[in-house]
C-alpha cells in the first residue's frame, strides 16, 4: 500500500487544518489506519488511530477532543481533522496502515505515507 499525505501548512494558535491520506489500493478497507506527528528532535508519536470501518477510533490524550480521525473507504482516503490547534501541535505528521486495530507504537503499523508539515504560530 502506497499512502501520500497532504493538507499540512502554516496557521495561527487557535485555527483549523484538515490532513489527508490516499492510499494507492482498493483494499485501503481492509486496514487499520493512524496518524502520528514528530516534532523536531524528538520521537515520532501516536495521534490517533481508526478501524476499518471509521466505527473505532483511539486518540492520544493531547489531542482528545480536538482532533478528529475519519475515512471515506469509497474514495480509500482517511482524513484528520485538527481544530483549537495549538503551537506544541507543530510536527511532520504521517499516516499509515496496519492489519490490527488499536496499535499506539510504530510498530503496529506496515506502511507509511511521506508526511506534511504543520506548523502553528502563536
């Protein structure tokens, strides 16, 4: 599975930016997505995570209730959402599928998208 991410940019504290992620195979339904963010200098963190269906979803607590994960299985394109962005929200985010739901380590995860940059100011 080929991911390519996009949507990532430059915006104030407090707006809104939504990221996307195509993947390259019509079985994109049959695989557990995340999303996962790596600040400069440091390591490459858990976001949030979907089940196949979109029906599941796990979120990290610094984001929970600002961010949001869905997927559109017909277009095999998951989205975030992010409102009430904050500065330390600043990061290269990734996307990427696994086989099993729920994974909050890297290593849960079998492929992965380039990244899109994100950068809050304050």
């Amino acid at each position: 599975v080929q991911l390519q991410a996009s949507g990532g940019g430059l915006v104030q504290a407090g707006g809104s930016l939504r990221l996307s992620c195509v993947a390259s195979r019509r079985t994109f339904s049959n695989y557990a997505m995340g999303w996962f963010r790596q600040a400069p200098g440091k390591e490459r963190d858990f976001v949030a995570t979907s089940n196949w269906s979109g029906g599941r979803t796990y979120y990290a607590d610094s984001v929970k209730g600002r961010f949001t994960i869905s997927r559109d299985n017909a277009k095999n394109t998951l989205y975030l959402q992010m409102d009430n962005l904050k500065p330390e929200d600043t990061a290269v985010y990734y996307c990427a599928a696994g086989t099993l739901y729920g994974s909050r380590t890297k290593g849960g995860y079998d492929y992965w998208g380039q990244g899109t940059q994100v950068t809050v100011s304050s």
